[in-house]
C-alpha cells in the first residue's frame, strides 16, 4: 500500500510538467478537452522530454467531448462509520471498535471521460480504486469463507490489526468552476453519485509472535456499494466528504445499518 501511495504521488506530483513544454521530464499525454467558443479545441500526443525529441500531433475535434487518462482526485483522509444512525457503535458490534486517527480512506482516479459544456459547466464519468482501512482496537481475526462475518479473539497483543476493502469507484461527477483568478487558478466545486464493486477485502497483523501477516478474502463485504460525494478545492488542492446509503457488509452477513462516511482532502482536479 505504501508502495503504491508512493506511486501515486510521484505521478501527481509530475503532472504538472505534463503540459508546459519547457520541462525536460520524459511524459506521455494522451488528452483532450475541448470547450465551444474557444481559440483551441486539439487532442494532443506527446512523447518524449525536451524540445528536440517531442512528437506533437494535433487533431480538431467538432465537440466538447472529452476523454483521459489521468492520476487525480487523489483522497487522503479519515474513515468513519455508523451505526444505526449513531457514530458510537452499539455494544453488539463493539468488536469493529477502531483507532480513530488510524482508520483511513485512500483512493485516486486513472480514467474520465465526459462533457464540457462550457467554461464553468462539465459533467464526466470517472473510474478509479478506493480503499478503506479500519484499524481495530480489539485482538481479534476476521475468518475466512464464513456465510456471515465471524471472528476469533486471539491471546496475541497485536500491534497493527488493519481490516480493509478495495472497492473499484464509478463516480459520476458534476463540475462547477469559476474563472481563473489573478494566480490562474480556479475555484472548483463537484458533487454526484458513486457506485462501486468490490474487488477484494484484506486483513493485515503485525505482532511480536508472527511478525507480519496478510490475507485476502471477500470477508462478507457488500460486493457492491452506492453512495454520493462531494469536493471543494482550489486550484489543484482542496477537500471531500463521501456517503454511502447501503451497509459496509452484504445483507444478512454482517451488522445492519452500518454504514460509512469518509472525508479528508484531496490532491488534483
């Protein structure tokens, strides 16, 4: 996960050579976006690192349909969770009480695809990956290949008990922004629907006795999700909150009305 993290940030932060040509990192650009009513409407490839070895290829397009591969809407922040309406968990489901400050949420997006319909106005469709990490208080392991979320208490003192979903997230998003100010930077606002599908659940333990454990399964997570989000930012910078209106785990298999909540900032728009 760190690697991957690492990963991602080192994407972001070399996004923005990607389009100045005055940078001499090597970049690939396959983008377009276009805006009616304006001076330039191109797709453009580029490959390569300085002025002498760029291949630059234009093409007109007749709409403000828009295509990317991207490495944006990188959310970093906190992972919370309901129950039965309530942030305080009930004394049935005390066994997922978590470490507030380590309970987190990660997730980016690599793909979108959309409508500029104006200067201030988009709406796209978004694919990315998106992962939430519960770090749990009690020494206890989820079991596999159970019908319902079952669990052991172990006699081992753990010192990292990290319960986590990967989902795959469809955002649907709509784009408000307002004109570059004196910084050519904008105000940005998105919000809409979100679904995602389960691609699998993980647990991670570190203790004294077994040094670092891993291991994957479905854990009877909610093998699909709904929810809606919302982002402000400036700039390339700026916040979220996401909701989501079904259970964490699958019907029948896990506590009922349990849902989550995740909020934090969040790197490119």
């Amino acid at each position: 996960m760190k690697k991957l993290l690492l990963s991602v940030l080192v994407i972001f932060l070399a996004a923005p050579g990607f389009a100045q040509d005055k940078k001499k990192d090597t970049v690939l650009v396959i983008t377009t976006d276009t805006v009616k009513n304006d001076k330039k409407k191109t797709i453009t490839i580029k490959i390569g690192g300085g002025e002498k070895d760029t291949t630059e290829q234009e093409i007109k397009p007749s709409s403000g349909f828009s295509f990317q591969f991207v490495a944006s809407r990188i959310d970093l922040g906190l992972s919370t969770y309901r129950d039965n309406g309530s942030f305080t968990l009930s004394p049935t489901n005390s066994y997922l009480e978590r470490e507030t400050w380590k309970s987190s949420n990660f997730g980016f997006e690599f793909f979108q695809m959309g409508y500029r319909f104006n200067s201030y106005f988009k709406t796209y469709l978004g694919v990315g990956l998106d992962w939430n990490h519960i770090r749990l208080k009690q020494n206890i392991t989820f079991q596999k290949d159970k019908p319902t979320l079952s669990y052991v208490t172990e006699t081992i003192d753990f010192k990292k008990n990290r319960f986590s979903s990967q989902y795959l997230r469809i955002p649907l998003s709509f784009q408000l922004r307002t004109k570059d100010d004196q910084k050519g930077n904008k105000l940005n606002f998105v919000f809409g629907p979100e679904i995602g599908f389960l691609l699998n659940g993980k647990i991670k333990q570190v203790s004294k006795e077994n040094g670092k454990d891993k291991s994957k399964d479905d854990y009877n997570f909610n093998p699909f999700r709904y929810g809606g989000f919302a982002r402000l930012g400036y700039g390339g910078t700026g916040v979220y909150v996401k909701y989501y209106g079904n259970d964490v785990f699958a019907d029948g298999q896990g506590p009922v009305d349990f849902k989550n909540l995740s909020f934090g900032l969040m790197l490119g728009f």
